[in-house]
C-alpha cells in the first residue's frame, strides 16, 4: 500500500522499534491473558507461549507474515469441558491433538490445494458455529460479573456488579469515543479501569502480590510430569472438532491481512505454512500448560491503524510477551483482577464473539429466505447454545459445541441445493 510507514521486512529504529513493539504486545494483551484467567489457567504461562508460538509462527511463514498468535477464545468451552472430566491435564492434551489436526490439514493443503478446505467450511456454517462460540459461554459472563462466592453458596454482590458495569461502560467508551490504537485496546483499557474503580471499592487483595518475587518462571504443566498422558474418545471429541472453526478463522484472517498489507499469504508462502506455524504455536503451548493460540484480528487492526507492517515489530512484541511472563510481581497484579472485572469484559468479548458471526453472514450474503441456509444455521445455534449431547457409552459422549460444528459441516454435504460458493472463491473473483 503506497501509505505504509514500514512494510513487511524493514526495520525500524532501535527507539521507535521498542516503542511500536510495545505499543503491539499491549494491544494483545488482554485478551492474550483473559482466556487463562476464565479456564483456569496462569496467565504468565499464556503471555509466554505467545510470544513463543508468534516467533515460531514468522520463521515457519518464512518471515513474510505479520501476525501474533494469542489465546484462542474458541477454545473456552472445550478446556472447561475437558478439565471437569480429566483434570487441566487433559485439556492440554486435547490441545496437541489439536495441533496435530492442523499439522495433517497442512500437509493435505501442500499436497492437493486450499480450495477443498473452504467447500466444506462455507460462510453458512463457520458463521452459526462463532457465534455458538460467544453465546453458549454467556451466562458465566454475567455469573462472574454479578456473583461472589460465601462459602459454599454462590450470591449476588451489587458491588462486584458495578465494578463489571464499570468495567464494561470503559470499554464501550473506548471503542465508540476514540479513535487509531486506543480504539483496539477496550479489553486492556476496559480492565485497567475497572481495576482501578474495584480499588477504589475495596475488593481487592494485594497480599498476593507482596509475597510475589520480582522475577519468577512461569507456572508449567508437563505431560508425564505435572499429568499423566491419558488419551481418552471423550477428550478428542470436545476438543478436535474445534478446530473446525478455528481454521475457517484462520483462513480468514489470512485473507484480510493479505487485504491490509498488499499480499496473498493463501499462496504466498502459503495456507500449508500459515496453519503450520498456527498449529506448531499450539503444540508447544500445550506441552507446557498454555492454551491453544491463534492469529489475532486485534493484530490487524493494529497494521491497518499504524500503517507498520513490519515483521520486526511483531517480533519485538513477541519478546516483549516473553520478558513480561517472568516478572513475578507484575503477572501478581494480574492475578488480583477480580472474577467483576473479568466478567464486565467478557459481557462485551462474547457479545462481540457472537456478532462477528453474524457479521459473517452478512458480509458473504447468505439468503434465509433459502430454506436450506435457514436449517443449518437454527440447527447450529439450538444445539451449540442448547448443549444437546449424545452419548455413545457412560464414558464417550458428543455435545455442545462440538456437536454443533460436526452437524453443521454433515448438513452442509448432504442437503440438496449447496451452491459451489466459498469465501476463499469470493476473494479470489
């Protein structure tokens, strides 16, 4: 583009290079340490498989591609699900098969072509199933907002619920009221506030952050270790099919990327890389207790505003994630967050979530006055929101939104009427 201030392989000066990485890996960063916080995880665990998994993802696309791997949100559900039945080990190994499934994708791709991919990813599933994402984990939005724990009850606090109020008023202010990067940072702004008003109210607790070290490694979870590796059919199946989505996502982002920077990343240096160094970044989270990664829209938005499309600069905010993950007394703080603030947040993460499917079908046109679109999409969000399981034994069962996205995929092939129309053909037309 004839308005960028640094393309893809330049490098900034070393004081304005520290100042544009930075001013990225802050960008990232709330939603990067949202994810762990509502799984169960360590947030400084997440931060610095993210930076690895984003170095990881540039030297695998051959350093042509600006994007930073985060926490994936799609995953939310799944983890939970996976931890109540096997413990957090079990959802880390859920994330390495997860990995291995984009691994296989890859190669498919290298050998025989993208376009397969898409034919059975079309807008009118991808776009339901999202949306399944940001509305099934709803109601533990408004639980964390507006509930405390009292021993062994759960009860409503007005005054939790007004630091998630305040929490959420933030980031909506942000985004509708500012404009260039403050605009891309309501989850980091919005917590910061409501941070500081839970402050104000007295519902923190800083005793945590006293005892914390300056510097710290990480919390990690080691298979064979830390958990004992245990595949079961239940596990594969409320992880795996995940990805499902997350590769339609990918896709996606590949393509708007390419749209910001003025490349084609599908062919250059291609999907087969791109989901390879996607599924790598999850891989090596998993094998030490982060949660699955993948590309950031945040990431995009961020080159779109600042017109700096340096790999350099991605790499930067990728050390920076890493150097930060080790600072004991910093990742204490973020474990003060109050569950309200966390909560006020996630109020509009999700809402945003689900409308970017929706958005998804706007966007590709789908006609709900066809019947056969209309079926797939209500049968999709009845089942991802309902929680509709089938179990197969007392121990192997299929459910939520899983179900959802396998079900939409078998109604994609097998209804009459499926119009040979992708986003991935759209694009290229």
């Amino acid at each position: 583009m004839s308005q960028k201030v640094l393309d893809v392989h330049e490098k900034p000066q070393p004081v304005r290079w520290l100042a544009l990485s930075l001013q990225h890996m802050f960008a990232m960063f709330g939603a990067t340490i949202l994810v762990p916080q509502l799984v169960g995880l360590s947030p400084a665990i997440a931060l610095l498989t993210s930076g690895i998994a984003t170095i990881v993802f540039i030297i695998v696309t051959k350093f042509q591609v600006p994007a930073y791997l985060g926490s994936s949100f799609a995953f939310i559900i799944p983890i939970q699900m996976a931890t109540q039945t096997g413990g957090i080990g079990s959802a880390m190994i859920g994330s390495m098969f997860v990995a291995l499934v984009y691994a296989i994708i890859s190669l498919l791709i290298y050998k025989t072509g993208f376009h397969w991919v898409m034919k059975i990813l079309p807008p009118i599933v991808v776009g339901p199933v999202i949306m399944v994402i940001g509305l099934a984990i709803a109601p533990t939005a408004i639980s964390m907002a507006s509930t405390i724990t009292v021993g062994n009850e759960t009860v409503y606090s007005g005054l939790h619920f007004s630091a998630a109020l305040v929490t959420l008023g933030a980031a909506v202010f942000c985004l509708m009221f500012f404009k260039g990067i403050i605009s891309l940072m309501p989850v980091l702004i919005g917590i910061i506030v409501g941070y500081t008003y839970s402050a104000f109210i007295g519902i923190l607790d800083f005793s945590k952050v006293v005892e914390a070290k300056w510097f710290a490694v990480p919390e990690m979870l080691i298979p064979g270790i830390d958990y004992p590796f245990v595949v079961t059919p239940t596990l594969l199946i409320i992880m795996v099919p995940i990805a499902i989505v997350t590769i339609a996502e990918h896709i996606g982002h590949q393509l708007v990327l390419g749209k910001v920077v003025d490349r084609n990343y599908i062919h250059n240096p291609g999907l087969h890389r791109s989901l390879l160094g996607d599924g790598l970044g999850t891989l090596i989270s998993g094998l030490v207790g982060g949660p699955p990664k993948t590309t950031y829209g945040e990431n995009i938005g961020v080159l779109a505003i600042t017109r700096v499309y340096s790999v350099y600069v991605i790499l930067g905010a990728a050390v920076f994630a890493i150097m930060f993950s080790f600072l004991g007394k910093f990742m204490a703080i973020i474990a003060t967050i109050p569950s309200a603030v966390l909560g006020g947040i996630s109020i509009l993460l999700f809402g945003i979530i689900a409308s970017s499917g929706m958005r998804m079908l706007i966007d590709h046109k789908i006609d709900f006055d066809n019947q056969r679109n209309l079926v797939i999409a209500s049968i999709i969000l009845v089942i991802g929101i309902g929680g509709a399981t089938i179990k197969f034994s007392p121990t192997f069962e299929v459910g939520g939104m899983a179900l959802a996205a396998i079900v939409g995929v078998l109604l994609n092939l097998v209804l009459p009427g499926k119009k040979d129309s992708t986003m991935l053909d759209e694009e290229e037309s």
